[in-house]
C-alpha cells in the first residue's frame, strides 16, 4: 500500500494519505479522498518518503478513494456555484444580528458533510446565535473558523509582487512569523509598500534567506571595528554580507572596499592585548609587504627569462629584432653613399681649381680680341680707317 502527499480544501492542506490497494498515482492527479473531515477533492503531490515526512509537521492522514471522474469534476463545478449562493446569504444573517465580524471564505465539502466558515474578527465573537440560524438554513451542520489576514491571503490571493504564485498559496506548510529586524539585515528598503504582502504583512520570503544571512554575517567584523588590512590600518564603515566585502577607511582618509581575507587582524581597544594586537598586525603587515615584492621580482625575471615566454612573445621579440637589423644597416649604407659623394666632389674641387681659373682668363682674352677686330662706325654712316 503506497502512500502519497496530498493537497486538499480550501485551506490547501497537506496529508499523507494511502491507497486502497496498489493503486498508483502521479504528480497532479485529482484525486477523491477521504480525510477527518470528510470527503474531500484533492491534488496529488509526491509519492510520500521518509525524508519528505520528516519536513511536515503534524500532517493529516487519510486516504485516497480514486481518480477524479467527468462526474466528480461536474459535481464539483455545481459545488463552486453553490458556494458563491451559501456566500452572500451568509453575509445576510450575520448583517442582520450586527455581529462585528467579517466572511473571508464559505466552503463546502464535496460529500455535503458539513459547511465551514471563514471568518476574520479582531475580537471574540458570540455566533450562537448565528450557528443555529445557518444549520436552520442550510440543513446541515456548520463549522465556524476564525483566521488571520495572512490566511485570508491564502484563501483568495493569486499572485504576488514578483509575479509568482503567492507563497502561502503553494508551497508554504506554515507561515513563520517575519519580522522588520529580517529586512534591516537583508538591507532591503524599508519602505511598508514594498515589503509588504499581499496580506498587507511583512512578505514571507523575507525569511527565507534569513538564516544564510546570520551565518555569513558571523565571519564579519562588526561596523567600528580597527583593522590592519593588507592596505594598511583603519576602521570599518560598512559590510556587504553576501559578497563579504568590508568598507575600510584607511588612516590616511582613503576608502577602501576590502574582501573579509583581506584583513590581517582585528584590534580591540578595550583588551589588555592592545599592544600585542598591534605589534602582530604589524608583523602581518610587513610579511604581505615582503611577499608582495617577492612575487614582483619573480614576475620581472620571468619576462626578462625568454626561455619563460609563450611563442606568440618570442615571435613578436624576434620580429622586432630583425627590424631593427634593417634600419640600422640601412642607416650603414645611407651614410657611407653620403661619405663617398662628399669625398668626390672634395676632389673635384681641389683637383680643378687652377685649371677653372686659367680657363676663365683663356676665354676673356678671345672675347677682347673680337671685340678689337670689329670695324668702328663715325656718325655720318661711313666706316672709320
């Protein structure tokens, strides 16, 4: 006989409910059951594990009758519709005898057993008197349920601000109390719209990663706390406990977001230690120094260690040195051609220098010649003897 984690009622309770024989089931049937309370219409969750029965508390038990047939789910719809009628006319009565109370949900079960209602109320309320005016109306027996406003959510609320089902309408077992201290730790605005459900309470999944946040914030340094840091000594301004980050402001008034492994120690002012505290943090302090310069200078004999490099490093380096091979050799040849030409025309100058001259004077003399060959003309026209 196996055993399943039902979802049933209104109220979307849980049970651990059998089969009558070896009847099998899967995730999400509809079901037809029978439970403390009566015979019910519920939803197959889970096969039911030890484990799985160790995370519920106090669940009902029961069993489950059979698969919901076109019939049962037709009965089920005229149930719906009945309700709504058993609604209004229940809101009637309770106008009528002035009773400070308000109807939140009216339900009845699929075999007609008993009519239960929901109410919400800030005070105790006497309904006798309206117990016995409904049994009268409704010929059958009644059951009066005073709930909370988170309840109330459960009963009639469909999503939430994230755009999800609402929490306690699927998946929630019991509500845990929230409190404001969960959102001041979660850093989460403070504004009451936007934390508030639709309840008009605190938001259930504030508590959910309340407990990771207690713990991560156990191996943080408190706001105010003197540190020696790998950066030097200062104070802590702020936390940052999902990414364990710390604000630090230094002695010299720089500000630093330093990781939680980032502090060598923590000083307390008050410890008769004080000064061993110091002194220890200073010796951290000078160790990280000398390890830091220690792997600066391992990093620099690398590069400078070409046997080290990647061959992506050696071609460019190699690149890089036949391009310089050709600017300088042709520098060689640029200056050495320059060298010769100066050298030539030096030569020529010196070599033809005398020669230019008595040339120069060669070809002066022919022209006075010429001149002194030519016939003079008088002004009359004729020639001059």
């Amino acid at each position: 006989m196996s055993k399943y984690i039902t979802r049933y009622g209104s109220m979307r309770l849980l049970g651990v409910l059998a089969t009558r024989s070896e009847d099998q089931y899967a995730r999400g049937d509809r079901v037809v059951v029978r439970t403390n309370r009566g015979l019910e219409t519920g939803e197959v969750l889970r096969e039911a594990s030890e484990n799985a029965i160790k995370q519920m508390k106090n669940p009902s038990n029961g069993q489950i009758l059979r698969k919901m047939s076109l019939e049962d789910s037709a009965e089920l719809e005229r149930l719906q519709d009945q309700q709504k009628d058993y609604f209004k006319r229940s809101q009637q009565i309770v106008a009528r005898l002035e009773l400070k109370m308000e109807l939140a949900e009216v339900e009845k079960l699929f075999g007609g057993e008993r009519l239960i209602i929901y109410y919400i109320s800030e005070d105790r309320v006497d309904f006798r008197e309206l117990v016995k005016e409904l049994a009268a109306e409704f010929q059958m027996r009644i059951e009066m349920r005073q709930i909370g406003v988170r309840d109330e959510a459960k009963l009639l609320a469909d999503y939430g601000d994230c755009g999800k089902p609402v929490c306690c309408n699927t998946h929630l077992m019991q509500m845990p109390p929230v409190s404001m201290k969960m959102a001041k730790l979660q850093k989460a605005t403070l504004d009451p719209t936007k934390i508030s459900g639709r309840c008009g309470r605190l938001k259930c999944c504030l508590r959910y990663e309340y407990d990771t946040y207690v713990s991560l914030k156990e191996d943080l340094p408190p706001s105010g706390t003197e540190v020696i840091t790998s950066s030097g000594r200062g104070k802590i301004l702020n936390q940052e406990i999902l990414s364990q980050q710390l604000l630090v402001e230094l002695e010299s008034g720089r500000r630093l977001m330093l990781h939680v492994s980032e502090i060598l120690t923590t000083l307390d002012r008050k410890s008769p230690d004080y000064e061993e505290q110091v002194a220890e943090g200073e010796r951290l302090l000078a160790s990280v120094k000398t390890d830091e310069v220690e792997m600066a200078l391992d990093s620099l004999t690398s590069d400078v260690n070409t046997g080290d490099l990647s061959e992506d490093d050696k071609s460019r380096r190699g690149k890089g040195k036949r391009r310089r091979r050709r600017r300088n050799s042709k520098g060689q040849k640029k200056s050495q051609q320059g060298s010769s030409e100066s050298g030539a025309e030096d030569k020529k100058n010196t070599s033809g220098g005398p020669s230019s001259s008595g040339n120069g004077k060669k070809k002066r003399r022919r022209r006075r010649r010429r001149s002194d060959n030519k016939p003079s003309q008088n002004p009359e026209g004729g020639e001059s003897t």
